[in-house]
C-alpha cells in the first residue's frame, strides 16, 4: 500500500512479484496482483481527488483576492485558503524602494499578523519574524507585474505541488497590481472632488472677501473732492491680502526658499520697524520678500507706529521679537501671514502686544532632530561676534550631539568634516560669511572643494549661466585631445546623445566612472535606447537646467558621482521621453507610471533621487519650455498658447510660468 501510494510503479512491482512467486500457487500470485490492481486504482482515485481539493482550494483564493480592496485583507484571506494547500505559515513582503522593504502581513498556523514592518532591503524577513523561520521549510516566490518588482512571499511548508506555488505567486502578483490601480483610482477620484470642493469655496471665498475692499476703492474713485491715496493703497493690499489667503488655504501660494543670507533682510525690515540684530547673522532659507511681508504685517498687527524688531539666534531658529503698542488686528492679513511663516517651517506665538516668529536654521536631511545646544565647529578665532556656543574641533565631532552646528563658509576643513559627519545630517546648521548657495549642501561643498571643472562636449549656449556658479564650463575642442588632457574633471556634459563618443569615454580608465549629463530641448525612445543601459549617465531637457534643484542635484552628483543604478536609472530616463512626447496633452500620474511599468511613488521617489525634481514638476518646466518658445515664434493668444503646451487653464499658466520665470508671459513676448 505504502509504495503504491508514495508514486511507486505498479509495472514494477508486477515484475518483482512475479519473480518472487514462482513457488508460489497460481491462487495466492493472483490474489496479489488483484491488490496491486486495487492499490493502483485507490492511489489514482486519492491523486484526482487532491488534485481536486487543490484546484478547488486555488480557485477559492482566486475568488476571494478578486474581492480584496486593500493590502490589509490579503494576510486573512492567504490564511483562510491556504491550509487546505498544505501551508502552514506565509509572509508578504513589498519592495518600498532601494533601501526599505515593508513586511505586509502574513500568517503562523491560527496566528495572524496584519501590522505592516518596516526593513532593511538586505534582509529576507523583518526582526520580529526572526523565531517564524527559524526551523523548517521555506519557499521564497518572487512577486512581479510585467517588468516590475512588487516583492515576494516566503512560504512554509513541507511539501507543495510546483504548479501551486506557481498559481499563488501568478494570482497574487495581479492582486497586488489590481490593489495598487484601485487605490490610484480611489485617490484621484478623492483628489478630483476635493479639487472640485475647494474651487467652488475659492472662489465663495474671494467673491465675499472682494466685494468690501472693491466698494471701498470704487467709492474713493467716485467722490469728488482729492483722492485718497493712502486709503486706496489699503484696500488694494487688503484685496491682495484676501486672495493670497485664499491661495495659501487651497495650497497655491507662491513661495521660492533660496539660501541666502539673513542679513539681506535687514535693510527692508528697517524702513518699516526700529531693528536690532546681531552684527553677524547666518545663511537662511527663506523667501526673502515673502517674510518681509509677513514681518510687516505682524508689525501693523502689534503697534501704530512702527514697531520694535530684536533678531536673536536661538536653538530653535531665527527669532524674530515683534513688539509695540496700540496696533490693529486685521484677521485676514494676520492668517496670511501665519501661513508665510508655516510655508517657512517657522513658528508664531503671540502674548499681548509682543509676537515671536521663529524660522528653523537650514538642515542638509529631513529627519527627526534630537540633539541638544549650538556648537561652532572651526577656529576659535573665525567665531562671529556675539555667538553663544561651545567651540568643538572636526576630530571631536563624534563625541558631541548638538542640536545646531555653527561654522564659517570659509573654513574649508569644517564644511568637509560636516558633510562626512552621518550622525550630524539631521542637524540644522548655521553657516556665517557665505554668499548665498542654491541648497545648504551646495553652499558647503563649495565651502569644502576646490573649483570644480566639467568638460563640455557640445554648444555652450545651450548651458544657463547658473551652471556657471556651481563649476567651471572647460570646452573639448577637439575629443581626442580633451579625452588625453591630464586635466581633473568634476563631471562630463554633453548636448546630443552620443552613444559612440559615450563609449570613448569610457574606454579611457580616468574617464570611465566619471557622470555624464546629456542635455538636450527633447529626448526620443530612440536616444534612451541606445544610451540606456550605460552606467552613470543622466538625461535632462535644457529648461530643467534652470531648476535650482536640478543644479543642486547636479553640484552633488560632480562632488560624489551618486547616480541610480542603469536598471533603475532607465526607468527615468524613459519617464522623461514620455513626459516630452506627451507634454502638450493632459498626463495624469497613473499614465505615466503605467508606461514605465511602476507605482506612481516608486516613480516619484527614484525620478526626485536622479532629477532633483518630481515629474510634476519637470513636467511644469518642460511645458514652460513649450510655451516660451511659442510666445518668442508666434503670435499666438495667451490661452493657445496655454493649451498648445499642455496647460487646461490660462489663469493657471500665467502663475506657474511667472513662478518658474520670474517674469509673467506678456512680458517675455514684450521684450
């Protein structure tokens, strides 16, 4: 019995009975083979029937991930279906990005995890299932939809039919996409009404805010008698004072931080309020005419007069006392003026007739910040004046952990042991006597480096002169010549896709991991395919070179080469052909992942590593490129214009272009 039903062969056993039965009576040799008959035909009927159970219990997993409508139903359902496969424990794990993988939930026996767990991308399981897979068997199945990676499931068990473990793997890789398409769904349609919601309460809001100023402005222009300018001019800033609150309430406020230093403030502040400050104050990341106004405001909201102003610099920030007597308190202007300082990260309190504002120092990382004090790293002698903090040199940075870093731009050795410090990269910092940078990164890797030199192949007048502040343009006249010039280079920019001139690059030893930029006005599948699997290498379309982002992207890439890997840096560079050959029509998020073949924030978080930028807003920038060469060629009304380069709304198209250029449409057809 144990033979047959263990697979044995029935022939064989046949053969051996009958060489062994040969003394044996015809009556008993038959009644054995009648048994082997009989065992075969049991062990047959008892494969059809499991076969059966199987398929029944697949199907029943099938049926009910077609149910499922989130990542947190999954653990129960794999639990409720997969004991009758002979499945005693399973865990679902999901790749968040290069780095992290996230444990999904899962099942041991009776016991059922459904809390998601965070993990190092380098290990199979999580801590916390350390004990699960411990002992006995497991079977790790990959997770993927077409060419993308979702995760993989870790199965144990002792003993499972091929073909099953290939149909749950099958059926749950499309589950995890249909979740994911659902969910996308699902957001966009919230984002749509919402959308819908706020425009219809914008413009409620704006509709009533305006009618008082406007009255007021119309009936000073229809008295007779001397115009009132000064009241004029205070109903117009209340109506400016309106709709701007309006488009901060909706997300929409114009805001550009810039590292600058804070002293650029002092000159404006001191028109409009008495100021005190420090004599030395450090580089901050603000937007400058933006906390001006809102200083302002909190100026008219405490005093008649003009207010008392302290600067102070604190562990927590830039403080900004705010001090006076007798002021008025205008609800409108003191909430926008609210929301500039939020917009900065910064913090408002208000006690009688005294307001503080307090803007947070520039960090380098986005993190939690648990340290404690303000520490100056550099020579007691470059200390500015009147900084209170405790003096601590490069080689003793371990054994400190202050909330603030304090240093001057020009201690070339305090900038570099910063940026290598990791347990300081969620410090703010105070930089002093810096001239300003495009990120607080920048500002010290200038301070730590050396002039930094790129070799262009191509036409210098493609290149912004901003490139000009984060390295020094060296033209190769001649390729050769360059490719054997001793000379130290940064990184290496190119105007066209070469891939012929790229392979000569790379041939040559000092040239062979050195980062290449491919800029160029569009980018075709024909240029990602012959360039695409090449290491190191990251295209961009002219107008991106504009982006302050991009080029602090592109001064981190010249100081530590730190570009994504081909196989994930293709999955870039094919989004930004899609966004070139589709820019003048409407793309939503889900479209553009589906042609790369990812989620949307996978896309995101790998397109913002390479770019420096998020699609979107490349996207804007590519389309603002659109526009500015129509407006320049053609004669075009601004509402073609608009939709000819993939903007549904005029008004919309105005504000971003003026955001990114800095001047409005009208304007640059003007000139």
């Amino acid at each position: 019995d144990s033979f047959v039903s263990a697979g044995g062969d029935s022939e064989a056993m046949f053969e051996i009975v009958s060489s062994l039965s040969a003394g044996i009576d015809s009556s008993r040799r038959n009644k054995l083979f009648t048994r082997i008959v009989a065992d075969e035909r049991r062990s047959r009927a008892m494969g059809k029937q499991r076969t059966k159970d199987l398929t029944s219990a697949l199907d029943s997993f099938k049926t009910k991930l077609l149910a499922a409508r989130s990542l947190e139903a999954l653990p129960a359902i794999m639990q409720a279906s997969f004991k009758k496969l002979g499945i005693g424990k399973c865990f679902l794990m999901l790749y968040r990005d290069f780095s992290v993988t996230e444990f999904a939930g899962g099942f041991s026996g009776e016991q059922l995890f459904s809390s998601s767990v965070d993990f190092p991308r380098m290990n199979i399981v999580p801590a916390e299932l350390s004990d699960e897979v411990s002992s006995g068997t497991f079977v790790i199945e990959p997770l993927f939809f077409d060419a993308q990676e979702l995760g993989y499931i870790v199965i144990g068990t002792d003993w499972c039919e091929g073909y099953v473990l290939e149909d749950i793997r099958t059926s749950l890789s499309s589950a995890l996409k249909g979740i994911s398409f659902l969910e996308e769904a699902t957001a966009a349609k919230e984002r749509a009404e919402k959308g819908e919601r706020d425009a219809e309460e914008f413009y409620a809001k704006v509709s009533e805010g305006l009618i008082q100023p406007l009255s007021d402005i119309k009936a000073m222009v229809t008295r007779k008698g001397r115009l009132d300018r000064d009241g004029m001019a205070r109903s117009i800033t209340g109506a400016e004072h309106i709709l701007e609150l309006a488009l901060a309430e909706r997300g929409e406020l114009s805001i550009t931080r810039t590292l600058i230093p804070a002293s650029s403030l002092i000159g404006a502040l001191s028109d409009i309020c008495d100021l005190s400050s420090p004599q030395s104050l450090p580089l901050m990341e603000i937007d400058r005419e933006r906390l001006i106004e809102a200083i302002s405001i909190f100026s008219s909201i405490v005093s008649q007069d003009r207010a008392s102003v302290h600067i102070m610099e604190r562990e927590e920030g830039l403080l900004f006392q705010i001090s006076g007597k007798g002021g008025s308190d205008d609800d409108t202007a003191r909430k926008l003026a609210e929301c500039i300082v939020l917009l900065h990260s910064g913090t408002v309190t208000r006690k009688g007739d005294s307001i503080k504002v307090t803007i947070p120092y520039p960090c380098l990382s986005e993190g939690h910040n648990d340290g404690q004090g303000i520490i100056f790293l550099g020579r007691e002698e470059d200390r500015p004046e009147g900084l209170d903090a405790e003096s601590v040199c490069a080689k003793d940075l371990s054994s400190v952990h202050p909330r603030v870093v304090a240093l001057v731009a020009s201690d070339k050795a305090a900038a570099a042991a910063l940026l290598s410090d990791k347990e300081l990269r969620f410090a703010s910092v105070m930089l002093f006597s810096g001239k300003g940078d495009i990120s607080l990164r920048a500002a010290l890797e200038d301070a730590a480096s050396e002039e930094r030199t790129f070799l262009l192949f191509g036409r210098a007048s493609v290149l912004p002169s901003a490139i000009g502040e984060i390295g020094k343009i060296e033209e190769a006249g001649d390729a050769e010549e360059a490719l054997g010039s001793s000379r130290p280079y940064s990184l290496i920019i190119m105007t066209e896709a070469d891939d012929k001139l790229i392979s000569e690059i790379r041939r040559r030893e000092r040239f062979s991991s050195l980062p290449v930029v491919i800029v160029s006005d569009k980018f075709s599948g024909n240029d990602v395919g012959r360039i695409g699997d090449m290491p190191n290498i990251i295209i961009v379309n002219t107008s991106i070179l504009e982006s302050k982002e991009f080029l602090a992207r592109l001064a981190s890439i010249a100081l530590s080469s730190t570009i994504l890997p081909p196989l994930t840096g293709i999955i870039v560079k094919k989004a930004i052909v899609y966004l070139n050959e589709h820019a003048t029509r409407a793309i939503s998020r889900w479209q553009l992942a589906g042609a790369v073949n990812i989620s949307e924030d996978y896309l995101t978080r790998i397109f913002r590593r390479e770019i420096g930028l998020s699609p979107w807003e490349y996207l804007n920038r590519y389309r603002i490129q659109i526009a500015s060469s129509l407006l320049v060629s053609t004669a075009k009304p601004l509402s073609a214009v608009a939709e000819e380069s993939g903007f549904q709304d005029q008004a919309y198209f105005c504000r971003v272009f003026k955001k990114i250029k800095g001047f409005s449409p009208g304007q640059m057809r003007a000139h």
